[in-house]
C-alpha cells in the first residue's frame, strides 16, 4: 500500500478528488488474473459496491463490494477491478469495462455474433466456446464463453451492448476456471445493474450543474465564512469491517497570508493496515473568499524510524496559474505547472473549500452541483459531482441521528461516494469504496488509542520544506 493511500483518504473526509500519484508518472497495471490459491472465499461474491458513473460514455453500473479498482490510462480500457484471494491475495479474477468500434453493419445479430468471435479467436487468443443473444440495459447484447489461453489458461466472459451502429460497451470477466460459477454470478449482478444514458444529454445537465456550482461560489466571502466554519476540531474514526483501523482530524479558521484574510483548513491523520506500514498524512490549505489566492502543503510518512518513507508536496496558486513541488525521500524535487482554464474559473473549487461544501449547499430539496477541481496526481482539472438526495434517520453509536444524505463523485472517472451530514452540514458518516467507513466520533477515543500518531502529526505540521518528512 503506497503513501496516496491515507492521502485519499484524507482527501475524502474533506470530500476531494482521488488524486494520482505524480502527473509525471502513469500507474501500471494489469487485468489478467492469475490462478487463485486454495483457500475458501469468504465474501459474498456478487454484493454490489458503490455506483460507478462515466459521464462522457454514457453508463454506470455497480462494480462487486470488495474489489480493487485499476487505474487505466487506454481509450478502449475505460475502467477495471479486481478481486483477490483472502488467503494468497493473488488475483481471483479481474472486471473491465471496455468500448469498441467498428463498421456498422446490417448483418443479423447472430450471424454478427459468430464474425466477432472469429475475430476474438484470432486476435484476442480468446477461443469462444458458446455465443448468445439478449438484452441487456435496454439494448441489443451479445455474450462470449469460453477461454483465454498464454501463459496458463482462464475461463473468459465477455458481454458486447451495442450502444449505437459499430460501437459497444464490453463487459470482461476473465479469472481461473475454478472459479468460473462465481464469475459468472458476478457478471450476472453487474449487468442487471448497467444503467445506459446518452452522454450529449448528461454534458448539458453538467453544464447547468456547473452554473449552479458557480453561484455558491460567487456568494462567499470572510463575513459567510465565519458563519459556518466549525470553531472546534472535528474527529473521524476509519473503520474496515467494523474495526478502527485510522482517524482524522479537522480543523478549520480564518486566518491571514501574504496580507490577505481566508479559510485555513488543516486535515491530518493515519491509517493502520493488515501487513503494511503504518501511514500518515498532515495537509494544510488556505484560499482566499474569491479564490484568486490559494496555497497549500501535504508531509506524508509512511512507516517509522529509519524505515520510514516521506514526501512533501507545496503548491500555489496565483493569477490563474497552479504551481506544484513534490520531494520524496531520496529523490531531487520535482515542479510542474497548470493554467486554470478560464471556462472553468467561475466553478473552481480551491480543496480548502472542499470540506465546508455541504454547509455551503442547499440541503432542503433534492439538487445536483458541479464543481471544477484541480488533481495534482494528474496535473489536471477534473469536474466533481455532488447530490443533494434526501434526509433520513441514521444510527451514529447509540443515537438516532436526523441526516441528509448526499452522494459525491470526487472526479468524472471516480466512483461515487455516499455521505451523510447533520443539520448544520457537519459530516456524520462518509461510505466510501473498498468497504471503509468514515464516522463522527468524540475526541476521546482517538486520544486513547492513537496518542502516538496525534503527537507524530503535530511534529510534521512544524516540519519545514526543506527537510525530509522520513526523519
């Protein structure tokens, strides 16, 4: 588990972009999945997870609960997960999405059907051993059995929805053949899930989303700020299957730089994992109410003593123009640059801003916002989404708490996360993917069990630029 781990995670709990690692690096990874070991899967294989939403193709469904996402960076790949062994943690199988194209054709579906699989066979190494036609989400669907053969062979499934003449949407299931009847179950589950749009429709919906994005924005300033931040520290539990496994911690005030007033939001925290070393993560951030000034520092460290991993990332941004220095442990510092697009000026969402959004939204009727946002992972600026759904009565230890429920898409290509915030807008709980559970909690049971952790976090908040985070 690398650094950005606990970064994301810190970033959720503000209700921020999944960011990458560096925008000079792009991530490896892989699909095929190798055979599973012996021991018994436990999970419920098929449970579905958080909806996954592709604004500019056009489709969301429900990836299985438990799964990894892969980061892909191919046109015709769009997305991917995996599952892997409880016991091995080698790939059980893995799940993609993918989108094709060729020459239309007024060929009968069927006949369509065999002319693909031949193609499968020889250019895929993909031996289809049984085809059939239905429908699926509405369209016209053609599905592939068989097996993959390379260096070992897999039980392969794939599903083509034709989206419109010569273009599809291809659901992959490939994994050993042992596991062929669970594959099977999960593909069912995600295709009954599949949900298609059409994306010219959900690009002008995106649009007024924006607008409505733009004009909370525009009604900020010291006087709103000051009304709605939270005078007290605020603290979260992490759980995975009901145990703490991290917390954080958020602070937020109104404070000067540079000779200018705005919003200082400090977010920290850490993360304990199964076999990994212990990470953790302090980002401060400042803008100013009009968004012409922003600034902001991450020290991460992963591990302790001299084992100990660290980097530190500072950025400013000032007319319009991102600036960007990462040092890791080890390596010469690395710079980069990013001009905010002046299309996307009016939405742009400085991270400081991130976590008070709720409060800053109309939670009194169902309502969807977007906002431009800047992914420092990727050097980029990416649109999140977030939903006003509705208000309902959740259990937070043992009180029933009135909440309303929001959803938020952190990035165009993220999953959605589902959160719920109480009357003032102050987080109550965050569902985010891989089953972790972000809670409110009393100060007190972060103190009794991570006193270490809180004294480490407020070292590296003296930490200066020049020096190493790992020391």
């Amino acid at each position: 588990m690398r650094l950005i781990f606990l970064t994301v995670i810190l970033t959720l709990s503000a209700a921020v972009t999944l960011h990458g690692a560096d925008p000079a690096g792009k991530v490896a990874t892989t699909t095929t999945a190798t055979a599973p070991g012996s021991g018994e899967h436990s999970r419920t294989a098929a449970e579905p997870g958080l909806r996954y939403t592709d604004r500019l193709i056009g489709f969301s469904l429900c990836p299985p609960a438990d799964t990894e996402r892969i980061r892909q960076t191919s046109a015709r790949r769009l997305v991917g997960w995996t599952r892997r062994d409880e016991q091995t943690q080698a790939v059980r199988w893995s799940l993609e999405v993918l989108k094709t194209k060729h020459k239309p054709t007024k060929m009968l579906l069927s006949k369509y059907a065999e002319t693909v699989a031949a193609e499968l066979s020889r250019t895929s190494n993909f031996k289809v051993k049984s085809t059939l036609i239905s429908i699926v989400a509405g369209k016209p669907a053609m599905h592939f059995r068989g097996t993959w053969s390379g260096a070992f062979e897999l039980w392969r499934r794939q599903t083509w929805i034709r989206i419109k003449p010569g273009e599809h949407i291809v659901l992959n299931i490939s994994g050993a053949p042992a596991v062929k009847d669970e594959m099977e179950t999960v593909m069912t589950k995600v295709l009954d899930s599949l949900k298609l749009f059409d994306p010219k429709i959900a690009a002008a919906e995106y649009k007024q989303n924006l607008a409505r994005g733009a004009t909370v924005l525009k009604q900020l300033s010291i006087k709103k700020l000051k009304t709605i931040i939270n005078k007290q520290p605020c603290y979260c539990t992490i759980k995975l299957k009901g145990k703490i496994i991290g917390f954080v911690k958020l602070t937020e005030s109104i404070t000067k730089r540079s000779d200018v007033q705005g919003l200082n939001v400090v977010s920290s925290g850490a993360l304990i994992l199964p076999k990994t070393p212990m990470q953790m993560t302090r980002k401060e951030l400042f803008t100013t109410p009009d968004r012409k000034f922003e600034q902001w520092k991450q020290v991460s460290v992963q591990g302790k003593g001299k084992a100990a991993v660290g980097e530190i990332q500072e950025a400013i941004r000032k007319d319009n123009w991102m600036l960007v220095q990462l040092h890791r442990s080890g390596r010469p510092k690395r710079n980069w640059k990013r001009e905010l697009p002046k299309n996307l000026q009016a939405a742009y969402l400085p991270e400081a801003f991130s976590n008070l959004l709720p409060r800053l939204l109309d939670r009194s009727k169902p309502e969807i916002y977007a906002f431009a946002i800047y992914n420092p992972g990727k050097n980029e600026f990416d649109m999140r989404t977030i939903q006003v759904v509705k208000t309902e009565t959740i259990r937070i230890g043992a009180r029933n708490v009135k909440a309303t429920r929001m959803t938020d898409q952190m990035s165009r290509q993220s999953p959605t996360v589902n959160l719920w915030v109480d009357e003032k807008g102050l987080l109550l709980r965050m569902q985010m993917p891989g089953g972790l559970i972000m809670e409110q909690a009393d100060r007190r049971i972060i103190a009794a069990k991570f006193a270490a952790e809180l004294a480490e976090l407020d070292r590296l908040g003296r930490t200066k630029g020049k020096r190493n985070a790992g020391k």
